[in-house]
C-alpha cells in the first residue's frame, strides 16, 4: 500500500475534536512501500506535537485526510530550482529534492539554502548532507544558522539570518530561463522574503485571484510572482 500523494502535496492528522493539523510527508510513494514517515518538531503545549503524537503507543491510530496537493512536480520543469526553507518547511522541499535525485532523468539542478535558529534544530541534517554527496553536480546545500557553533563553521555553513545579499550570493539568479523558487517556512520568515499576507493559510489559497502577490526581498531582488511557488 502507498498513500497516492502526488509531489508536492500533504496529508492533514485529525483528531477526535476535529482539530487538523497539516503535515508532509517525507517518504515517497515510489519508493517507499506500505508506511509513511513524518517530522513531528514537538512544541511544548502543542495540541498535537505533545498532546497526540508524543502519547501515542504501538497500535494507536489516528486519522489523516488527503493528499492536499499544492503542485504536480514534473521531471525537468525546470532547468533550476532554488529553495529556501527554515525550520519544518523542509518537508515539502525534501519530497522535490528526493523524487529529482532519484530519477536518472531528471537533470534538474538544485540550490537549497535552510534556515534555523539553533545548530541543534536542523532537521534532516544528515539525510540533506548525504544528497548532496552523493548527488554534487545536482545538489549544493546552504545551511543558514542565526546561533552557529564556532565548531561547525565552515563553507557549507552561515552564521546569521537569512538576507538579500546571501540569497542574491547562492540562489540561481532571478528569473533565469526555466528557473523556478520554492519558498516554505514560518510565517516570519514567509512575511521577510515574500511580503505581507504570506503566511500559513493564505499562501495555502488555491484561488490564484486572493493569493498575496509577491513582496518582501524576494521582489526587492527582481523575482517574479509567478516563479515563486509558496507552500
């Protein structure tokens, strides 16, 4: 059994009360046969990072909804894809970077920049870092840390938040013949690099007409709303 989800999409987990909550998974149908796997950062207080998920046993159960698909990757779409993600909106660019890597005929080439806060909350870390050995010509990977150690300095790393100048350093350059940017994260940071309104739910809007248009740093560098793709 898979669970049909179409790159990219997500699944909702919904409780007794009918509370959802909206979760990517970061296995892949094709690859992944008979479960799911997903990253659950637990939140002290959170409804289902501590109440639900954190209590659950062998042979618990819980209801998931979906896919909720935000869009249908196709291999070689694009020539380019830049991502920027920070915390657990690694998940959806986990999916794209796995279902790419994984085709031999997908030539697709890929620049991540992942932002945290701390060293110790890099999610995936080490399945990233094991892509992008494996795969160098396709993958190259920035890890962005507000609070890096002095120990982990290094070309793969930077101190700091994300900025216009990092992102205009790493990232293809704008509007780049068949280019395209995927952006997911908190809604700080969505705010910071796409402008106001782009927060969780309204960036999530399938009807084109309400969708926030473009703001923030990513317009200031010259990236047109259409290339950005917000999840």
């Amino acid at each position: 059994h898979v669970l049909g989800l179409p790159v990219v999409s997500h699944i909702l987990a919904v409780d007794a009360a009918n509370i959802y909550r909206e979760y990517t998974p970061i296995t892949l149908d094709e690859y992944d046969k008979g479960y799911f796997d997903l990253v659950i950062r637990k939140y002290q207080s959170g409804h289902f990072s501590d109440k639900i998920f954190s209590r659950m046993n062998p042979g618990d159960a819980l209801d998931f909804y979906g896919p909720i698909v935000k869009i249908e990757y196709s291999p070689n779409v694009a020539k380019s894809i830049g991502m920027v993600a920070g915390g657990t909106g690694i998940t959806p660019m986990y999916q794209v970077i796995r279902t790419i890597l994984h085709n031999p005929c997908d030539e697709t080439k890929i620049k991540l920049v992942y932002a945290n806060k701390h060293y110790g909350d890099i999610i995936l870390v080490n399945e990233l870092t094991k892509l992008e050995k494996d795969y160098p010509d396709q993958l190259e990977i920035l890890f962005v840390v507000e609070d890096l150690p002095e120990s982990k300095q290094s070309n793969a790393y930077a101190s700091g938040r994300i900025s216009s100048e990092l992102l205009k350093h790493f990232l293809p350059e704008p509007n780049s013949e068949r280019g395209l940017l995927f952006v997911c994260g908190p809604d700080g940071m969505m705010e910071h690099l796409c402008g106001k309104g782009n927060t969780d739910g309204s960036r999530h809007s399938a009807d084109g007409a309400t969708k926030p248009k473009l703001g923030g740093i990513l317009k200031h560098l010259g990236y047109q709303d259409r290339l950005v793709i917000r999840f």
